[in-house]
C-alpha cells in the first residue's frame, strides 16, 4: 500500500466524555508553513455563541474535547522547553564548577614541584 495516498489520522481514546467515546481526526495535508497560526480567543467565543443558539451538543462536546488535547500537548512542549532550559543551567554551573577546580589543582600541583 503507498504511504503517500493515506490521510493524516489521529485517533483519541478513553476520553473523559460522557457522549464521545472515540474521536478521529483528519489532519490537512503536509504543506510548508512559514509560521504557526493560532485561534484567537474571540473567534472562538463567537463561534460558541452560534453553536448555543444551535444546541448542538455533540458537536460542543467534540471540539471541547479536542482543544483539550491540543492545549495538553502544548502544555508537554512548554514544560520539556522548560525543563531543558533548567537542565542547561546546571550543565553550565557544574563545567564551570570543573574548571576552576581543574585550574586549582594545577595551580596546587605547580607550588608543590616547586618547593
């Protein structure tokens, strides 16, 4: 089967939903993007107040859950910037912590052939 006639899937599971119990979404097709585009709030209340006049539960229900998703992926990849960010501060700390312990035993070692 060629990869390239299939469509981009992800299927979501074991949702904490009480009407949606699996959800599938087709992603567009890859395309180069200059820059990531985010939904601003306002649309989205706006299209919240629409969907309230339509009292179209389900439909509700799986939007809700899918920016659920999205915003927890997100919020993974801000806390693994986070944690690298952190992890590169001790780095730095301990090699320059080696450094000057490294020069000070050189400079020890030095005084003592001396005498």
């Amino acid at each position: 089967m060629n990869q390239s006639n299939l469509k981009n899937m992800v299927i979501l599971k074991n949702l904490p939903s009480n009407i949606v119990e699996e959800a599938i979404i087709i992603l567009k097709s890859n395309k180069k993007i200059r820059q990531l585009e985010k939904i601003e709030n306002n649309k989205t209340s706006e299209n919240i107040k629409n969907m309230k006049k339509e009292n179209n539960y389900i439909v509700k229900e799986a939007e809700m859950i899918v920016s659920n998703y999205i915003s927890a992926l997100e919020a993974k990849k801000k806390q693994k910037s986070i944690n690298n960010k952190k992890i590169n501060k001790k780095y730095t700390k301990v090699r320059n912590y080696a450094y000057i312990a490294s020069l000070i035993i050189f400079i020890e070692s030095l005084i003592i052939l001396i005498k």
